[in-house]
C-alpha cells in the first residue's frame, strides 16, 4: 500500500520579493496591454508607465529596508535569494537607472522612428534579472539572474533596425556573452564537485570549516566564475567586447547598460568572492588585483587616443571598473562600502552622459565623434555645463559624487596596506582626466568646422532634460552632502542569510 505524501514546497516570502513582482509582473501587464490597444499610446505613454513601475520597485524597496533595519537580513524562497541591505541598495540603485534610462528612451524612439513597447518591456526585464543578481544566495539562482539581465540587454543593443552597427554588436555581445556563460556555468559545476552544494552560505560555511586536501577542483571553479563576472564587468582582459556594443547599441541602451548591468555584475562578485569564498580570499585576491590593474591602466591609457565619444566612454567604463575593483579587492566593509557608492554615484552621472550623448548624436544616433561638440557651449550652453559638470564627476574633481566614491575604494585599500594598487589608482585617475579635458576643450574651445551651420541643431527634450538635470543634481548633491550616501552604504555591507 503506498501512502500519500502531501508535498512540501519552499517557504517563499512573498513581500520580500515585492519588487521583483512589481518589475516582472510590470513588464507583462505593459506587453499584454500593449498588444490589446491597436490604436497606440498617447506620446510618452510608454515611459510613463515604465518609469512608474520601476518607481513603485523603488518605493517598495525603501519599504523593505526599514524592515531589514528593523529585523536583520533573512533568506527568502528556501535559501535561494537574500534580502539584506546590501540587495535592496544594489536594487534601488537598478530601478533609479531604469527611471532615468526610459526618460532618455522616451524620445530617442520617436526620433528615431521606432517607438513601441517592446524596448521598455526589455529595460524592466532587465531590471529584474539585476535584482535577482543583486540578491541571489545560490549559484545556479545566479546564473538565472545574469541571463535574464543578458538575454535583454542583447535586443536592447540590436533594437536599432536601421543601423547596421546595432545589429553587428548584438551579434558580437550575444556570440561573446555565450562564451562567458559557458565559463560561469562550468565553474558552478566544479565548485559544485569540491563543496558539495551552490548555496553561497553552505559553501562558505564549508570552506571556513572544512580542510580541503585537493583543492586543485575548487580553485579551477573559482578562475572559471572570476572569468564569467570578469566579463559582465568588462575587466581587462574580458573587455574586448565593450568599445564595439557601447558605440554600436543605441546610446539610451548604452547607458543603461553601464549603469544597472554594471551594478549587477558587481553585486554578484562581491557576493561571490567577498562572502562566500572569504576563507580562499588568499588565494583569488592576487588575481583580483592583478585584474585591478590592467583594468585601470588600459581602461584610462587607451581612452585617451579614441576620437569616437562613445568608444572614449566605453574605455572610461573599463577604467571605472578598474576602481571597483579595488574596492573588492580590499574585501573589508569600507572596501564593500566604497563599491556600493562607486556603483551608485556612477550609474547615475553615465546615465546623464549618456543622455548629453543621445542629444548631440541627433537623428540617426551615428555622429558621435569629436568634432560634433565643437562649439556646444555657444549653441547650447546649459547642456554644456550639464556635460562638464558630469565629465569632472567621473574625473574625481571635489565637491562631485565621483571624487567621493574614488576616495572611498582608494581609502578601503590603503586601510588593508594595499598601497601599490592605491598609487596605480590615483595616477590612472590622472590620466583619464585627459580624457574628460579632450571633449571639454572641444564644447569650449574649439571653433565649429566648416558646415556645421547647416548641420540639424541639438534639441533637448523635455523628458531628457529632467534626466539630464536629475543627474548632475545628484551628482553634486552628492559632492556637497556625501554622509546620507555613506551611511547607506555602511548599512548595506552584504551578509547572506541562512536556510
């Protein structure tokens, strides 16, 4: 006789994964009303509701960090995701460059005539393989989240079906993006092999009290995972691929990407290496470092010599994830601190850049070399200021979120003697300042070429100009006030949470 068993599913938190609801279940509702409306939205309809969503995500993530304060970190959904401040900041972060993102996209469709809403459905799935990134306490939970984020974030970069150029970097995104999903999951498997589990808590509990004798299995997974995040984040030498999407993809797609895509990609590694495998932090902090480095020096050396804006910032990115990675290769809270400001203040000064980008690209999105901000500062002189203010955010000048956030990792890795990798920082930050001063003097100095009088003149939309002025608004408010930023962030250092 067999007996029936009743079966027993996970327990599941379903507040605590609000805003992952909110996001998914956003995204579906705007494709399936979408679908149902023949006639179209309104003008803006599309941004509208997709910046309410991800506002709500927002609201709802504030909601969950009084509890979080209130009640510690806990495990939601069996083990699999955390709720901790350390993901609810990460998340925040992600819905603030959604809302900023979709003001960008919102006229850059129309003017480009492929407004729909697809792209908006993509940038909110988007958003919540970032959470779920962000949040994960399991490596194959993980996976899911970064191919999610992924998966979206190729149709953003080959939406634009007129130019040819978004559609040869989808393709080389997607081909290289494979690659380092093979690696990653292959090294899941292999750590896996030597811990006996994928729960993030498990494995270091595992490491911190087990010895392993052949460790020879464990420390291949971990070069297998480090190359699989290493190119998410495009550290050098995974970064071939960044320079050709950045300037291939639409520039409100490539803003987004460099700002939540990156913040994701960084949550899972400072899970992954900062907690979970702390025990063997002797073992892959040298090769953090040594990734630290050439991320640094090429990232800032190479950008100087590119005379394509976007290809300037795709390298200004790299050299930005070389800042980063110092901060987690402090592996200490105020290195984990610092990449939690550092992701914050850039997400949302590349944003405004990006925005600056998208308006003098005009119609066509295709003009974004040098010479087309000759002269921006008489032609328009607020949007110029705008740019400037967010190009010395990114240099580290004072009084800019970006020089509290590089004095944050660059403090984290002195505290930990790591005064070498310090010193490399600081002269990269030098030189990529260059870089940031090249297109300045261009706005400011340069006198326009020839025919530019006849050239269609930089309109600046409503939409995008409330994301622009939101972000240089931050960008200061930052500068000038950093303790609400810091004390956040101090909060927010990643614990994982337990079955």
């Amino acid at each position: 006789m067999i007996l029936a068993q009743t079966f027993q599913g996970p327990s599941v938190d379903w507040w605590a994964l609000s805003p992952l609801l909110v996001l998914v279940g956003g995204g579906l509702a705007l494709m399936v009303v979408a679908a149902l409306t023949p006639r179209g939205w309104p003008s803006g309809g599309y941004a509208f509701c997709t910046a309410t969503i991800a506002g709500a995500a927002l609201v709802l993530h504030g909601f969950l960090w009084d509890d979080v304060r209130d009640e510690g970190s806990q495990s939601i959904v069996a083990g699999a995701l955390s709720l901790d401040g350390f993901s609810l900041f990460v998340g925040a972060t992600i819905c603030v460059s959604v809302i900023l993102a979709v003001l960008l996209l919102d006229d850059y469709l129309r003017r480009e005539e492929l407004d729909g809403v697809e792209l908006h459905a993509m940038v909110l799935m988007a958003a919540a393989g970032g959470v779920v990134l962000a949040s994960a306490s399991d490596l194959v939970v993980l996976f899911l989240g970064l191919e999610t984020l992924s998966l979206a974030l190729y149709v953003l970069t080959g939406s634009h079906l007129r130019r040819i150029g978004s559609q040869e970097a989808a393709l080389k995104y997607f081909v290289l993006g494979g690659f380092s999903s093979a690696f990653l999951l292959y090294g899941i498997a292999l750590v896996y092999g030597a811990t006996g589990s994928t729960n993030l808590a498990e494995i270091g509990e595992y490491l911190a009290t087990v010895v392993v004798l052949d460790d020879s299995l464990l420390l291949a997974g971990f070069a297998l995972l480090l190359v699989g995040l290493a190119f998410k984040v495009a550290a050098v030498p995974f970064h071939w691929w960044t320079p050709d999407v950045y300037q291939g993809a639409p520039s409100p797609g490539t803003a987004f990407m460099a700002s939540a895509a990156k913040a994701a990609a960084f949550a899972a590694l400072l899970r992954v290496f900062v907690v979970a495998f702390a025990p063997y932090r002797e073992d892959w902090q040298p090769v953090l470092m040594v990734l630290a480095v050439l991320t640094l020096l090429v990232g800032s050396v190479v950008a100087i010599v590119q005379t394509n804006v976007k290809r300037m910032l795709a390298y200004s990115s790299i050299s930005h994830a070389g800042f980063i990675l110092v901060g987690v290769v402090a592996a200490s809270d105020r290195g984990t601190a610092g990449v939690l400001v550092y992701l914050a203040a850039y997400a949302v000064m590349v944003l405004g850049t990006f925005g600056v980008v998208t308006l003098v690209g005009r119609a066509g999105d295709g003009d974004h070399s040098l010479d087309a901000y000759r002269g921006l500062s008489r032609a328009r002189p607020v949007l110029a200021l705008a740019l400037t203010v967010l190009l010395l955010a990114q240099a580290g000048v004072p009084l800019t979120s970006g020089f509290v956030a590089k004095l944050g990792v660059i403090g984290a890795a002195v505290d930990e003697g790591d005064y070498a990798l310090a010193i490399v920082a600081m002269l990269a930050a030098v030189v990529a300042a260059f870089l940031y001063l090249r297109i300045i003097v261009s706005m400011y100095l340069a006198e326009p070429l020839p025919g530019d009088d006849e050239r269609a003149p930089v309109k600046v939309p409503v939409s995008a100009g409330v994301a622009i002025a939101l972000a240089v608004g931050f960008t200061l408010l930052v500068g000038f006030l950093p303790g609400w930023l810091l004390d956040l962030a101090n909060d927010a250092v990643p614990a994982l949470a337990g079955r």
